[in-house]
C-alpha cells in the first residue's frame, strides 16, 4: 500500500501539474479538495483520467469520484480494492 | 436612431431545419433534432448529437462551390444562414456593409482530419490550416458577395454569435456602418465532442434542460445570422437592448449566483429603458449541466423576482450548438415573435431544486419584448432584448479622447518567473506559456496604470491556446480518443485568456475576444476606443496574446507565409484623455 500511495502522490503531481510539490509535501491522510492541497472540479476530472489509465477503473461521473477521492489514503484503497491492471 | 435598430432579414441552419421555415415548423410541433451521429467521424457513437441534416457535399453544391474547392463545414452552414438572411433584407448595394461573425471552431473540422499528414505532405497544405477561425468569416464573406464588407470574427466561446450581433449593433449606434450581417456559425468537430466529454457534462440521452433528471448537454452544430440597420422600413423587429458582462468565477463553470448572467441581463433591460415585467417570453441559455441550469435560475431570480416570464432552453431541439448558439436563439426568439408562439422547453417534467420551472410552450401569445441569454466558458455572459416596436437607442458620440495609460509585453518563456510575483504555482498549475504571459504582461500593466479592477478586458488573438491546443489534438489522434486531458481542452477556447485576466482581477465588466488574424488588434482598440470615448468605461485593458508551435511554423514555412513569434503578449491599459 506505501508503495501504491508513493506511485499515487507522483502521478497526481505530474497530472495536475504541481509545480514546487514533492511527493513529501502530500499528506496522504489530508483533504485533497477545499481545504489540505486545495484541488478542484477540473482536478477531480484529471484525477478520474489516472483511474482508468493506470489502473483500468472507469468513474462514470465526478460525483462517483467524491468519496473515493477524499485523501490520497482513500484513493489508494479504491484503487487496491478495483484495480483491473 | 429614433426608431433604434431594426432587424431587416434572418437566416438559419441547424438540427431542426435548414431555413427560417423548417425552424419555425419543428418548434412548433415540438419535433427534437438530436439523434444518432451521422457526419461526424468519431469513435463515441454513443454521445447523441444535434447535426444539421446535410452533408458536406450537399451544401457544397448547394452554394454552387467549384468541384476540387474544399470549404470546412462552419464556412457552409454560415454562408448558408447568411444567404437567407440577405434574401429577406433587400437590396444593400452601396451600403458600408459589416460581416461579424461568432466562432471558435472556425476550420477546425478539416485541420483536424488531416493535421496528422500536414505535418509532412505539402500537398495538404492548400487546405485550411492556420488554426485562426477568422479564416471560416472570410470564406463566408467570399460566398456571400460580401467581400468587400468589413470582416471579423468574434470568439467568446458559447456567447460568441450574440457577442457578435452585439458588435453589430455598437458599429450601426457609432455610425461604423450601415448594415450588419451579424451571428454565428459552428460546425461540430472531433475536438470539441472529445473535450465536453472529458468535462463529464455531455448526457448520453436527449437533454432536459432544468429538469430534475438533468444530466449535461447535448452538442449541436449550426449557423444563423441577422440583418441590422438604423431606421429601416417594415423591419421584422428591433434590437431593444443588450448586456455583456462577465462572470469572472471560473473557466468552464458558473457561480452559484449567476452573478455574470444577472449584470448582463440588467445591462440589456437596462439600455432598453424596459421594466422586467415588460419581458414575456426569455430564451435561456439552458444547456442541461446542472451548473449552468443552477447558475441561470438563480439569475433569473435576482432579475425577475417572484414574476419570471415564459422561460424555455431549445436546446433538447438543436443541441447545444456551441458559439452559435446566440443568434441561433435569438432567430427563434424572433420566429416567436412573428407568430405569436413560446418554444417548449422539451423533455421537462419535474424541477430541480432552487431551480426555475419552465414553459411547455404557448400557441397564440403575443409577444412584444423578449430576451436572449447566451453565456460563454470563461464567464462570458450576455444578453439581447428584442421587441416588436421601436426602442430609440442612443448614438454613441465621440465625448472625449483615449490615451493609452500603460504598455507591457512579455515575449519569452524566460520572463515567466516574473509571475510568481502575483500567482501562486497553485494558482497556475494549469496554464499554458501563453495564458501565463497573458496574465503578466496584463498584471504589470494594470499594476503600472495604478489599477486593480480594470471596466473591461477586451483580448484579441489569432489563435488562442495553440500549443495547449495542438497537444490536445495529437492526444486525440495517438490514443484513439481516449484517455484525454480536460485541462487542455478547457483552455482551448480563444477567450479563455481575457477570461483568465477578468478572473484574476475580478473584472465583472464588458469583455470580449476578438480572432481576425493579423486585423484582431485593431478591432480590439476600436472597441476599447468606443467604450472610452463614448464615456462608458474610464480604464480598458485591451490584450494582444498569441503564441506558436514548431508544427505550425513549419506549416507557414512551407506555404512562404510568415511564421509568427513563438509567444507574443502586450497588455494596454486605455483611459480617457485628461
């Protein structure tokens, strides 16, 4: 799971292009959205385009995504739990 | 102009029919246009679409166009809705004519089928592929017997066509000409089917427009365009007012409080000189996305009260035809007019919650003043009244002179670490080079001039996000259209750099994007002059931004045009004259 939350942190930073942020600086267990890193709805929609194409895990809407994308911890255990690839 | 400005002819192409009298026939039986794609090439067969029921080789032997010239579907619908539009006008020889039209796909639907191989085969190159939609307004122009009128091309996004009818009007009030072809024309394309869908907001069945059970738009494609002139004899109606505002919330999404689509329609009723309660019938801008039906209602709210008129969106009719829309509706809204009709709002059963409950459609209402809303991505909001008698419009009269308070230019990538000064990495995590030396050379100038808040941002630019635009086009091409990126496709719109500037300096005011190749400037200091000098503005920040790729260079190297800058930003700050 560390591993998953490592390759996580870097595939957000590169997606939503994070300029000036590591992997160190995202608290795994933080807000990803409001407050914590301060993400939007356009985000939401990058974060559903790394779903399918590294894990094969289709999100039918951004609503479907609110739950799953809370922290990068909730991610991690989505993604371990659905995973096609 | 005591009789204002009259509207003398119209035309229209789209889903539910290819004149004025196929339009008028489907609204009033009811009859939706939106049905199983049949001329657009793309792998999601099942996104339901608004096509206008022609082919490409229909229309081209329709506007009696030599075999062997390809002419890009925006330019045939357009020069379609226009040919109508003059048929009914009459004769305008010796007329200073104007040609304005609104959009942003312009030739995008042949570049993108052949972008791939232009980048190596010359022989491509004879077909449209500069990438600026000011290209489509000139074909038009050419296929009209207007090429000796003044051509531009306005692109606000989904606002674009009234944004245009809009400048027709500020051209006839300043005396610029003496008629104006004014709308819009919009083809669908692989591009823009592909990006709304990777914003998550195109339905999968007919839309239903602020209906409980709404979940997004459908895309249309179409064109339509009017007539405009000052005091003309047995007009169909008159321009009764308008409005352009900008939200300045986000770039694809509406405030909670329409606060854009509120100060745009205040504007237009406002110029009008009419009360709310006189408006009885508003064409909405209405797309099916949640936000947009939320947003609007709650304008509607804040400018009609308790007593909101007959509200219906057609767009379960045509689609959501994009920067058309605006002179599309606003053709209907004048259909309804003449026979004495409202458009059902189709596919509505049950509101949503805080949101309006719209009409099913009236037979036999006399209407004499109705409104059109049109809003754009970026915020870009406006509004046109048009009414069944006179509505005297001031003359815009040269009051004072403009002057130019502060220039900035930014022309390489190094100088963008000047931005820091202002905008978080956070904050700028999403744009491209352009849209970042757009906003610095904007920033400094405003900060130079001594403002924060300029009255309006009016941008002018050729091609808008280019690279950011060119990479969400190879995606398309390389995987198949999937697996895309919505933050390149949210900054593809042209406007989306004036929009960026209104949205950082929480620029409620006028703005606008004008995209007529090298004659974009121009037009855009003409506006910022008219809005100065005519005292309805104190501070304009007039933007020229564009940027170039090695792909299109090699385009413009090959065809011996001249290869523009990589990237070009000059921000203006315009004020009265002391």
């Amino acid at each position: 799971m560390e591993e998953l939350v490592k390759q996580l942190k870097e595939q957000i930073i590169d997606a939503l292009n994070l300029e000036e942020i590591t992997p160190d600086d995202i608290d795994a267990a933080a807000p990803l959205f409001g407050e914590g890193l301060g993400l939007d709805s356009i985000d939401a929609l990058e974060l559903i385009v790394i779903l399918d194409k590294y894990y094969g895990i289709k999100l039918a809407s951004p609503a479907d995504g609110k739950a799953v994308f809370k922290s990068v911890n909730t991610i991690a255990e989505y993604v371990a739990a659905h995973r096609t690839k | 102009m005591k009789e204002g400005i009259s509207v003398t002819g119209m035309g229209i192409i789209c889903a539910i029919g290819n004149d004025c009298a196929q339009v008028l026939d489907s609204l009033k039986q009811g009859r939706s246009g939106i049905r199983k794609m049949k001329y657009l090439e793309s792998v999601h067969r099942d996104i339901p679409v608004g096509e206008v029921m022609m082919s490409n080789a229909r229309m081209h032997s329709l506007l009696g166009i030599p075999e062997g010239e390809t002419v890009s579907r925006t330019s045939m619908m357009g020069a379609i809705a226009i040919r109508e539009a003059l048929s009914r006008a009459g004769d305008i020889s010796g007329k200073r004519v104007a040609l304005i039209s609104g959009t942003t796909v312009g030739d995008l639907d042949i570049t993108e089928k052949y972008f791939q191989r232009m980048k190596t085969d010359d022989s491509l190159l004879n077909l449209p592929h500069s990438n600026e939609c000011g290209t489509s307004t000139m074909e038009m122009a050419r296929l009209t017997g207007l090429s000796n009128a003044q051509v531009c091309t306005i692109s606000t996004a989904c606002s674009s066509a009234l944004n245009a009818i809009i400048l027709g009007c500020e051209m006839l009030r300043s005396g610029e000409a003496d008629v104006v072809v004014a709308g819009g024309s919009e083809s669908l394309s692989r591009f823009h089917l592909n990006g709304f869908n990777t914003l998550m907001i195109l339905d999968r069945a007919q839309c239903r427009p602020f209906d409980a059970s709404h979940a997004g738009l459908n895309l249309g494609e179409g064109a339509a365009f009017v007539v405009l002139t000052k005091d003309a004899r047995n007009p169909l109606c008159y321009i009764g007012g308008y409005g352009n505002r900008c939200d300045a919330y986000h770039q694809t999404a509406s405030s909670d409080d329409g606060e854009g689509a509120f100060l745009a329609m205040s504007e237009a009723l406002s110029l009008s000189g009419l009360k709310a309660s006189d408006i009885q019938y508003v064409n909405a801008h209405g797309t099916g996305t949640p936000n947009n039906d939320y947003s609007e209602s709650q304008a509607l709210r804040r400018v009609f009260g308790e007593n909101i008129p007959e509200v219906s969106s057609t767009k379960a009719f045509t689609g959501h035809t994009t920067s058309a829309s605006g002179s599309i509706e606003t053709v209907m809204c004048i259909l309804a007019m003449l026979h004495d009709f409202t458009p059902a709002n189709l596919g509505w059963k049950s509101p949503v919650e805080g949101g309006i409950v719209p009409t099913s459609g009236h037979i036999g209402v006399k209407l004499d003043n109705v409104m059109c809303n049109s809003f754009g991505f970026g915020g870009n909001d406006s509004s046109l009244v048009l009414c069944r008698e006179p509505r005297p419009l001031p003359e815009l009269v040269k009051a004072r002179n403009c002057t130019v308070a502060a220039c900035v230019t930014v022309t390489s990538a190094e100088e963008l670490s000047g931005l820091r000064e202002f905008i978080s990495p956070m904050e700028s995590r999403r744009m491209g080079k352009l849209m970042k030396a757009a906003l610095l050379a904007s920033l400094k100038a405003l900060q130079s001039a001594g403002l924060q808040t300029p009255d309006a941002i009016i941008s002018a630019t050729s091609r808008g996000m280019l690279e950011l635009s060119q990479q969400f086009m190879d995606n398309i091409d390389e995987g198949g259209e999937e697996l895309l990126s919505p933050t390149l496709f949210m900054q593809s719109t042209h406007n989306t750099l004036g929009s960026a500037v209104a949205i950082r300096t929480r620029c409620h005011g006028y703005n606008t994007t004008y995209s007529q190749g090298e004659e974009s400037e121009l037009w855009a200091l003409r506006d910022a002059e008219r809005l100065i000098r005519s005292s309805r503005a104190d501070s304009v920040l007039v933007g020229i931004f564009d940027e170039s790729t090695p792909a299109f260079d090699s385009f413009s190297q090959r065809t011996g045009t001249k290869v523009p800058a990589p990237l070009y930003a000059k921000a203006m700050i315009l004020t009265a004259e002391k």
